[in-house]
C-alpha cells in the first residue's frame, strides 16, 4: 500500500479573518500543510477542474458552509460528482454543530464536518473521520498528515 503526504490544504472561505486566523493557527501549530485559499468556489473550482492525479491524491479541499455566493453543500456535491470525485477528499467546516448541517452535508458527499476553527485539533478530527488518513509528528515537531491509497 502506497502512503503520500497531504501537503495542500485547499481553503475556500469568504472570511478574511477567518483565513487569518487559519494560517495563524497552522504556522503556530506547525501544522506541515500549504493552505492555499479562494473566496469563492467558481475560481476554485476553475482552478482545479483538471486537477493532476498526484494533486488529488495529496491534497486536502474545506470548504465553509455558508459562503456569501454559493453553498458550502452544493460546492462538495459539485467536487464529488466530477469523474475524479472519489479520489477527492472534501469536506465542510463551519461554525455550526448542528447536526442538520451535519447531516446535510454527508448526504452532499462530504468526507468529513469540522467545526472552527481550523488547526490542528480540526486536522485531527479530519484524519479520525476518514480512514484513509493518519497524523504524524516530524522530528523536528512538526505534525504532518498522510494518505493510505489503495492499489
């Protein structure tokens, strides 16, 4: 079995702040995962429509629940439905717990539902959602996290 690092952690959030404080969080956490982040969908999705294969298999795509232009659900169904949509992980976050939001976005295809913000315990919680992935400490203490793929 094949294991690769995540090492792009896609962000479409329409917050500056929140984005902020993500990096902030990531960078004293030293979280090992380069956030590159849009604040609406449609350029990100333009952006990685036709997405490498490696770049499926190491990357790591949230998308907040209430985006101003578009829903966070309806952005997940998108990414999932694409022929690649398996190979994608792509989850939700927002700052609701409500399990209806919960809910609603498993049934959108979501691999996963965090709450803010994000840092390391939110990364955590994705690598206990999703089989597949695991967290690991560097030597130099800085935590990574890591794809099982399957042949």
């Amino acid at each position: 079995m094949d294991v690769v690092q995540i090492k792009t952690c896609y962000v479409i959030e329409d917050s500056e702040d929140e984005i902020f404080l993500t990096r902030l969080l990531f960078d004293r956490q030293n979280v090992a995962l380069e956030i590159q982040h849009f604040f609406e969908f449609d350029t990100f999705y333009a952006t990685v429509v036709n997405s490498t294969e490696e770049d499926l298999r190491s990357s790591l795509t949230i998308v907040d629940l209430n985006l101003k232009v578009s829903n966070g659900n309806e952005a997940v169904a998108t990414l999932k439905s694409l022929k690649d949509g398996t190979e994608r992980l792509v989850g939700i976050c927002s700052g609701s717990e409500d399990p209806a939001d919960k809910a609603d976005a498993k049934a959108a295809g979501a691999d996963f539902f965090v709450s803010k913000p994000l840092n390391l315990d939110a990364i955590t919680r994705i690598a206990s959602a999703i089989e597949a992935l695991e967290v690991r400490q560097g030597d130099a203490g800085e935590t990574s996290l890591w794809r099982r793929l399957e042949r």
